[in-house]
C-alpha cells in the first residue's frame, strides 16, 4: 500500500467472524490535493489481508484525503457501518448493505459539512443510547471565514503543463471569490502569469476567472468547504444527525484529539480537546491558542467550559494523540517528550 495513510479502523465487516481493516488514504506527495486510495482489507481468516474496496466500495475508493474514520452500527441491523471524515470532504455515511458500503449521507445529515477535518470521536453523550460524533476542524479563530453560500473553495489543475498539481485557494470577500495566494505566490507556482500580471496592482482586484482563461478552466477539479467549526453531531429520535453548538473556547485552535472522559467522577462524559497548529504558512500565522479544553458534560448533551485554573491543563505544542490509562492522560506532542496528567477526580 504505497499511499500516505491516516488511520485504520478494525471491525468484522462481512460477518464472518474475522476482523477486517479499513485503511483510509491521506495524501498523495506532491499532487495535493488529489485523492489518494483507501483500502478494505478482507481477512480470509489466516492473517492474509485483500484489498476488497474496488468491489466492496467503488464509492470509497478515492473518496479523498482521509483523516479518520470509525466503524458504527448506524441502523440498527447488527452490521458495522462506516463514517469518514477528511480534509476537503463532507462527514460521510456509508451503510453496510448485501456485502456493499453504500453511500447514505443525505439520510443521516439534513446538509452537507465539507470541512478541513481532523479528528471522529465516536460516544454516546447524551446518554440515549445511540452513539454521537465529535468532529475536530479548523475552528474559528482564523482568517478563514466559511458559510454554505460563500465557502472556500480550492481548484486545482496542471494549469503550466509541467507535470505538477497547482492548487488555487480561494475565499469569498465582499461577495465574490478571489485567490488566496498573492501575486509572487503565483508567479513563484506559475512562470506563465508574469506577463498577465507584470506589477502588483494589476492583480489586486482579479477573480479566478481574470487569472485563468476558460480554455485553462476547462478540467479543473474543484473542492469546497463550508464548515470550519469543531461540530458536535447529536444523534436524533429521527435517527439522523443534527448540529449542536460547542462552548466557543472550542473553536480557538484546530482540534487534533478528543478524549471523552469523566473528569468528576459523575458519572456523565466530559471532552478534553487539543490541538494547535504551529507549522502554518506564515499569512495564516500559528494556531497555538489550546493549552487543552475540558468540557463539563451533563449527560445531556449539554457542555460547559472548564477554565485553565480549573482544569489544570496547560499543554504546549501541537498535541496529536491522547489516551486515558489507569486514571492518568497521557498526550503526544510534535517535537517533544509525552507529558502526563492525572485525573483527580472528586
């Protein structure tokens, strides 16, 4: 399997007995944002592993850059469904029907939520029975402003025909959508733009379409994202998933991890998310404003901020992996040792 890869998610997708593993693509080098492949390894019992998706999943096969994914039983039929998430993908339902994952979401999301995803948390937080997802992403303190009618969009092409994927990032202003990059950007990705824009002021004010001409448009793949906020989707008495606000410490820093634990001792769930992002390009700036959010639960659904002086959390750097063992989280942090804390309790 020689693709960059995110996560693999284990269940016994066929019933047979033995587990199978779901490897979900990342990125392919050099040809961001293009989708790479995911796999469906069938176990045929014996410890040989086949990669099933092309038949199991068309669907799934290149379904995008993948971050994470988690097995659930969505419909009740005692059968492991699959709910993905991903960079400039839509949280997406894929229901286990005759040996087949079919694509579902429309019956379990009343939009689309394309966002920057990072993380799938899959509890039952408000105690009905049914599982709910958490979902980290980019969140809210940026440059970066998303709605469903004006969201970022990336088209990517080889425009210059040399051989190399040129991603456009564009975000809507004042109504209409421009490129992100600016013009040394440009002219550094595409020699063929000097001539087009031969000083800054003639590309201040150009869309898209001033920049490439159609015949250039013509080809273009095009991803979107209209949902930048860390989401909590509850699951309904409808049996669908419905959006529900989060304390707005949340949304400081992207979310790489989200850990339910029960900090109180009350017998409800409560979230811990980390995060942060300190390698960004340098017009976006870091993403370094979560020293490690707690969430009180209700058993509810309901969450309430924990301040720093409460929490006693005070993590630095960016925080990619949290796990709980014998009452104590222990987190992984880019570039430095692991650090512990432990839970106190009551």
């Amino acid at each position: 399997m020689h693709v960059s890869k995110s996560c693999a998610r284990v269940a016994d997708f066929n019933g047979d007995g033995h587990l199978d593993i779901f490897v979900g693509g990342r990125v392919i080098p050099g040809l961001y944002p293009e989708a790479p492949k995911s796999y469906l390894l069938i176990n045929d019992g014996k410890g040989h592993f086949k990669d099933q998706m092309s038949v199991v999943g068309p669907d799934l096969n290149q379904m995008g850059m993948i971050t994470d994914a988690a097995w659930i039983d969505l419909n009740g039929d005692k059968k492991p469904d699959l709910v993905t998430v991903g960079e400039w993908m839509p949280v997406s339902v894929f229901i286990n029907t005759d040996g087949k994952l079919i694509n579902k979401t429309k019956n379990y999301f009343d939009k689309e939520y394309s966002g920057w995803w990072n993380k799938l948390l899959v509890a039952d937080l408000n105690e009905d029975g049914k599982p709910d997802l958490i979902v980290g992403n980019l969140g809210l303190n940026s440059q970066c402003k998303v709605s469903d009618k004006e969201p970022a969009e990336m088209y990517y092409k080889d425009f210059d025909d040399n051989g190399a994927i040129d991603p456009i990032l564009c975000f809507y202003m004042m109504g209409k959508s421009f490129p992100y990059i600016t013009r040394d950007e440009l002219l550094d990705q595409m020699s063929i733009m000097r001539p087009r824009f031969p000083n800054y002021a003639s590309y201040a004010d150009a869309t898209l379409k001033d920049v490439f001409t159609p015949d250039e448009l013509k080809g273009a793949k095009y991803l979107k994202a209209n949902s930048l906020k860390t989401t909590y989707f509850q699951s309904g008495t409808d049996g669908r998933f419905h959006e529900k606000d989060l304390p707005l410490e949340v949304q400081m820093a992207p979310v790489y991890t989200i850990t339910a634990v029960d900090y109180d001792a009350d017998g409800h769930k409560d979230l811990l998310l980390c995060g942060n992002m300190n390698q960004a390009k340098l017009r976006f700036g870091k993403y370094d404003a979560n020293y490690g959010v707690l969430l009180k639960g209700n058993g509810k659904g309901n969450f309430n901020y924990i301040p720093q002086y409460k929490s006693g959390f005070k993590l630095q750097g960016d925080v990619r992996s949290a796990i709980e063992i014998n009452n104590t989280i222990v987190f992984g942090i880019n570039q430095q040792g692991p650090k512990a804390y432990q839970l106190k309790g009551k």
